[in-house]
C-alpha cells in the first residue's frame, strides 16, 4: 500500500514511512493543490488518502478507494 499525504500533514512522513509504504508520496511532490485533483490523482495512480481532515468528503472514499484520517491511525504493518 502506499499512501498520498495530504496538504494537512507534514510532507516529511512520506521520507519517514518509506521503508514501512513504498512509493509513498506528499501531495507538495505533484503541485496538487485542491481536492478534486487530490482524488483523481490518487485513484488513477494507486494511492490511499492519508489526511487530517475532521471530516472528509464523502466522495473520498468512493473516488481513492480509501482514506486515512487522524482519528484513524497509519498500521505500523502493511496490510
């Protein structure tokens, strides 16, 4: 699994999670800047949604498979 870090979360944690989520990313690397974009990037490039957005769209889930919030914390494991 690898993870897309939204613009809410430092872009460090991708550099620091690489070893556990290969090919994880922050959304800074790609100049994506809204959310629609966001989505679509991640759907179209494998990616799960890692955010802390209170609540995020309900159309995360359906357009990137998957998301991450703060509430929800990152497995120290891939699945």
């Amino acid at each position: 699994m690898k993870l897309l870090f939204d613009a809410n979360l430092a872009p460090r944690l991708a550099k620091r999670l690489a070893e556990l989520y290969p090919g994880s990313a922050h959304v800074r690397e790609f100049a994506l800047q809204d959310d629609r974009m966001i989505w679509d990037f991640a759907a179209k490039n494998n990616f799960e949604l890692a955010t802390r957005a209170q609540e995020p769209s309900p159309n995360s889930l359906l357009l990137t498979g998957s998301i991450w919030t703060s509430s929800m914390p990152i497995p120290t494991r891939p699945c």
